[in-house]
C-alpha cells in the first residue's frame, strides 16, 4: 500500500513532512547582548543615550546623537561552559570561540538652514545578535523506568505497519527516504523504531496500528550529548534626525539572517531482564540526529530620545515582529544491540545516509516594546535604567493554517509567556580613562520558569580617549539555567544545565 498513489499521498501529506517545534520557535526569538565593548559594558542599558554604533541597532534614534559621522569595530571572546545534571551524573564542559561580532558607521550631516530640523543621519551597521556555539552532556542512570524506545512508541502508536515499514527486497535506506518523502517526520522516526528492532507490532498484519518494546522494564544508563554551532545576525540601515535641541527620531530597518547546525547523539544501555528462548531484547542504542538551518528575515525599529532637562533623556523603542523564511535539513543515524537467549548478540544499524530537506517555512517572533531613563552628571558620568518587554506566547509559525503549524503555535501559547528584562548601567569619566559596569536580568520566557529559567548578568568596562579614537574593552558575564528535556516526545526527562556566557570584548571607535 506504501507504493501506492505515491505521489497523490505525498501531496496530500506536504504539510506533514515539518518537524519544528517550540524550541525552534524560541531559539530565533531570543537575543544575546553584543555589539561594542561600552555598550557591553553598560550591560545593553542605552536606550535613551545614543552616540553608539551598538546604541543605534537598539535605538534607531541613536545616530542623531552623533556630533560627527562615527565608525566602530568591536571583536569578542565568548567562552561557554556548563555544568549538566542528569539523575545521578554529573558533568561539566566548556567551549570557546573569537568573533568579529560588530562593525559600522553613521555620517552626519548637518542642516545650516533656519530649520528647526538640526542635523540628519545615515548609517549601515552589523550586529551578532546571538552566538549558538555550545557544548553539554548529560550522563547518568534513568530510574523512572524511561528509554528512547517511548520516542519511538510515541511516534508509532496509530499508524499502519506498512506505513513505517520496508518493503520486501527494498533497502532500508531507500524505505527511510520513501516513508520521509510520503508520510512525513513522525511515520519517519517509527520506521526507525521498527527497523532497529526496538518496536514490535501486536499482529503481523499491514493493518496493525498498536505496537510494544522489545526493551525490559527497569533503570537505563544514558550518556546524551549536544552540540551546535552558528550564530543569528542582522545589517541594520539607519535612518535618524534631530529635530529642535531636545528631540531625537530614527527609523531602523533591518534584514536578519540564520545560521545554526545541531548534533545530538544518544547512547543507551541496559541490563534488564532475561529473553525468553527463541526471543529477544534490545540492550543498546545508538541514536544520532543532525539539523542544519539557514534562513533569512526583515524586522524594523521605530525609537525616539527627548531630553527632559540637560540632565535627564528618555528614550521609547518599538522593535517589529521578525519575518522568518527558513530552510532545515536533517539527518538521522541508529543502531541497536540485541540479545537472545543463547547469549548471542547481533547489531542492526540504519544509516540511511539521506538528507531530508523540509518545506521552507515562516516563522513570526514577538514584537518588542522598550523604555529607557538616563541622568547625565555633566561630562563627569552618567547613569542609565531600560526596560523592556516581549510577549514570546505571540510566536507563530506559519502559514497559521497549516494544521502541523496550529499546533505548535496552541503548545507555544499555552507554554509561553510574556517577559521582562531589565538593564541597568553606569559611567565615569576620569581625564582620559573611562569606567564603566553595568547589570542585567532578564525573566523567563516559559510560564514555568524552569525550562528556560531567569537570566542574570553583569559587565564591567574600560575606555580610553584618544581625542579623535577611542579604546575600550570589556568583561561581561550570565548565568542561566535550564530544565532541558532530551526530546519533546518520550524520553522527556530533562537535564539540568547551569549555563555561564563569559565575553570579553574590544572596540576601536573613531570620528570620520
């Protein structure tokens, strides 16, 4: 029946073949600090001060703070480390990287007329607004009686045998691709359950929809580990303009742009129960998943600054939803170990060595509302407090109508939530030598408040004045912790990751 009506089945079943989901969803909708050593340094608290390249992609109306046109260039060292718990296991791990993580300029240009409107601004910057590359692995002992068989099981349970299955004299990895290409990602993964041995139908009839595990009861020892690569970034266009001496407008319009990989690989063993004779069971797996993305989208940024005395601005930013187009490939690999009663072991591996390409999809992230007060001690210092709000339940993946995409955007409204982030930052001038610090905390964007947890941050910065170029540099730090489970079906047990990001930062800014 597989074979039959192929390609009317496969059209029937197009929007079936996506396997995208809330942690997708919410990897785009985040954003790192970055950008420049004193915007770092003020721990992104600059909403309502300008004169920053890294100011302006926050701020449209940051440029028009600029007396003179003005380029910068920022480079950064980003370490990672984590420290994983998993039942009893303990582990602990780390990664660095050095990126160019910022670069750009703004031209002033001045208006000699009578017009109230002082100076306009172009400019053209880059930003990184996150960097995917990390590292984790969780270990240790499963005792609430949970294998990856349940990932299987799950994706099984309803679906016709000759629906995850190989046909007669048809290779495995022809049969991975068919099943993929016809009846999408979740009659994908029990074709792989089934083929490993791992799954076992109640009747050996093409119509059976009900299956068991070839695995016992009892505790297993998992080692899972996880790492990505890639990074989200955006080249803002700017637009500003001074009106009057008090009042500061902008516009910025952005294009986004994705690039991530993931490689998680799973292995699993256990020593529960004993085969009957003439049967049975699975005693390890093998089980890797490999996703590459790229993708590209558009957001716009509408900012004001207005000065409420010489001492005091403030300053408002609307950031746009994000309008995601994005490309996914995956990749899959198992193996499994099964022992008869004899003692005897065989090993069955599926390497189907096939890409699956997914349809191209879009995804909508949260708009942003941001508020921002700063108090200006002269040329001695200054003081500066944002806030800012996101709604991530409003993500949606679309189109809407699709029936897969409905239900992941209900799960991302039902688990999600709104967040607020709050930075606080400081500066003082001695002669030359600037001193900078500054704090963040960020709340969680899940209800639960666990499986992403709270974010909390602090920066510490120096800068030196050249007269026309400026040096600075910075040290930055957060701390967050997640609850992650290893698959959103299943084995939904979670470890937990306690997660440290440590920047150090260097900039170079001058006056063009």
């Amino acid at each position: 029946m597989k074979k039959l009506n192929l390609l009317f089945i496969g059209i029937l079943t197009m929007s079936t073949l996506n396997a995208q989901d809330i942690s997708d969803a919410l990897r785009y909708s985040q954003n790192e600090i970055q950008g420049t050593a004193r915007f770092r340094a003020l721990s992104g608290a600059f909403g309502a001060l300008g004169g920053d390249m890294s100011a302006v992609s926050l701020n449209p109306a940051g440029s028009a703070v600029f007396s003179q046109s003005h380029a910068s260039f920022s480079v950064s060292n980003v370490d990672a480390s984590n420290n994983s718990q998993y039942f009893n296991g303990l582990n602990s791990g780390s990664n660095s990287n050095f990126d160019i993580n910022q670069g750009g300029a703004s031209f002033v240009f001045a208006n000699r007329s009578n017009s109230p409107w002082k100076k306009f601004t172009i400019g053209v910057a880059y930003d990184r607004t996150n960097n995917y590359d990390n590292t984790w692995n969780a270990v240790g002992v499963n005792t609430n009686n949970k294998s990856i068989d349940l990932y299987f099981l799950n994706y099984a349970d309803g679906k016709r045998l000759d629906q995850i299955s190989a046909l007669p004299d048809e290779s495995l990895s022809d049969a991975y691709s068919d099943i993929g290409n016809v009846y999408g990602f979740a009659n994908q993964q029990a074709f792989l359950g089934f083929e490993s041995f791992i799954l076992e139908p109640d009747a050996d009839d093409d119509a059976n929809t009900t299956y068991f595990s070839n695995l016992a009861n009892g505790t297993f020892n998992q080692n899972y580990s996880y790492a990505s690569r890639g990074y989200n970034g955006k080249i803002t266009f700017n637009m500003a303009a001074q009106y009057d001496e008090n009042l500061y407008v902008g516009l910025n319009l952005n294009s986004h742009f994705i690039d991530f990989s993931r490689s998680t690989l799973l292995f699993e063993r256990n020593n529960n129960g004993i085969p009957n004779s003439g049967e049975f069971l699975i005693r390890d797996i093998e089980f890797e998943n490999n996703l590459s993305t790229t993708g590209g989208g558009f957001s716009f940024q509408l900012g004001g600054i207005i000065k409420l005395s010489p001492e005091f601005r403030l300053g408002v930013t609307y950031d746009s939803p994000i309008w995601y187009t994005i490309k996914e490939e995956a990749s899959q690999y198992i193996s499994t170990v099964r022992e008869y009663d004899t003692g005897n072991k065989e090993t069955q591996v599926i390497n189907p060595q096939n890409v699956n390409v997914y349809p191209q999809y879009k995804l909508q992230t949260p708009s942003r509302i941001s508020g921002s007060l700063a108090y200006i001690f002269g040329t001695q210092g200054l003081l500066s407090f944002d806030y800012s709000r996101k709604d991530y339940s409003t993500t949606k993946f679309k189109p809407t109508s699709d029936a897969f995409f409905a239900d992941q955007n209900a799960i991302i409204s039902d688990v999600l939530t709104d967040a607020s982030t709050y930075r606080l930052g400081g500066e003082y001038k001695v002669k030359q030598f600037s001193f900078r610090g500054g704090y963040r905390f960020e709340e969680s964007p899940y209800k639960d408040g666990v499986t992403v947890g709270d974010l909390s941050g602090y920066s510490l910065g120096l800068g030196y004045n050249f007269g026309n170029t400026k040096l600075d540099v910075t040290f930055d730090q957060a701390k967050r912790t997640n609850e992650t489970p290893l698959y959103n079906v299943g084995l939904t047990d979670a470890a937990i990751i306690d997660r440290t990001n440590s920047n150090v930062t260097l900039s170079l800014s001058f006056n063009i």
